[in-house]
C-alpha cells in the first residue's frame, strides 16, 4: 500500500470535511461579530448612562422649579385664611359711623366681608352719601335677615353730597340712583323751556316724581 492510499479520501468524506470547515468558518465569523459588539457595546453603555444620569437630573431640577410658585401659593393662600380668620370683628355695644367708614371698617361688623363692603362703599359714592340707615336695603343683595344683624353695629350723621338740579349735566343727574335717565330728561327739558327750576314744589307737579321720590331725593338736591 502506497502514501497515496493512505491520503485517499473517499468523495462523500470529502463533502463531509469540506461542510465542517465551512461551519467552523462561519462560527469563527460569528465570534469575531460579538466580539466587535461586545466592544462596541462597552464604548457606548458608559456614555448612555451618562446621558440618562443627565436627563434624570434635568428633570430634578424642573420639578424643584416647578413646586416653589405652588409652595408659594399654598402659603400665600394659608396667610389669607389665617388673616380672615384672625380679622377683628366689632363687639357687642360698638358701632362705626356709615358714612366716614371705608371698606376696612365695615369688615369689621360680623356678617359683612369683602363683597358687601365694597357694595355699601359703591352705593354711597352713588348716592352722594347716606341720609338714613334704612337706604342700605337698596343695596344689591342685602336683605331683611343681614340688615338687622348689622344695623346694631352702625350709627349714621347724615351727610349727602347735593346735586345743582339747575346747572347739572345730564350725565351727573342720569348717574344718581334716585333720578336715573327719564328724571333726569325731564329736568334738564324744563330748563331748557322754562328755565331755573326753583324749588322741589315744582318738581312734586310732575307725575315722573312721585311723593316717596321727592321725599328721598330731597337730602340730594340743590336749587341754588
């Protein structure tokens, strides 16, 4: 037997070795890939996480912004209600003058707050001041129950602006509540045709002022 036989190689053995050197290739290549990766992988994961740290930390530091305007808020809203609830309310027996007082001055009366304070200031400016206590049943919203449980906290000199029923604009006579815009029409047409309106005698002759209207509007006007 010659060296020949000894290398001879049979042709399906031949196919056989030649598919396992192929897989041994390709398992080879493989490697070589995840290895490639698995490098790739440790340059880049350091990085990303430092990125996410960041990102993270960004949105720390938003959060904290974000909750000082509420943090504030909240507080500001706790120092109003303690302010109201520590607001000094009139005692029994003590009373404040409705036509001197201001918006600060009627909170104190129990039952009163913001709203109607600011009403009853509104009212008077209107008015020209208040001639009686009665006319805070005109203002809006009052009624019967919240009038008797302030009136014994008032006192009233009585102290009205007067309107010059004889050289008002129409404008000044239509912005009183007591005369409004067809009063108002009425007084400046008789000026106009007949000149200076003498005394409330005249105005009692039209029907547009009733006896109450002249009553009422007598503390407000002027003939001078």
């Amino acid at each position: 037997m010659s060296w020949k036989d000894y290398l001879y190689i049979h042709k399906g053995d031949r196919i056989a070795i030649i598919l396992l050197l192929i897989l041994i290739v390709i398992s080879g290549g493989i490697y070589i890939l995840v290895s490639i990766q698995k490098e790739n992988d440790k340059t880049i994961c350091p990085e990303s996480e430092r990125e996410f740290e960041a990102f993270i930390e960004k949105l720390k530091d938003t959060d904290s912004t974000n909750s000082y305007p509420q943090e504030n808020h909240i507080q500001k809203d706790s120092t109003q209600y303690t302010e109201y609830a520590h607001q000094e309310k009139l005692k029994t027996g003590e009373t404040i003058e409705i036509n001197s007082s201001d918006t600060t001055d009627l909170k104190k009366i129990p039952g009163i707050g913001s709203t109607f304070s600011n009403r009853i200031v509104k009212y008077r400016n209107l008015l020209g001041g208040y001639n009686n206590l009665n006319q805070l049943k005109e203002v809006w919203g009052m009624d019967d129950d919240l009038f008797n449980k302030i009136i014994p906290y008032l006192k009233i000199t009585p102290n009205t602006k007067k309107i010059k029923v004889n050289t008002a604009s129409f404008e000044e006579l239509n912005k009183h509540p007591y005369i409004k815009y067809k009063r108002a029409k009425i007084i400046i047409d008789i000026r106009e045709r007949k000149g200076k309106i003498e005394s409330m005698d005249r105005l009692s002759l039209l029907e547009e002022f009733t006896e109450a209207d002249i009553k009422r509007l007598t503390p407000y006007l002027s003939f001078d």
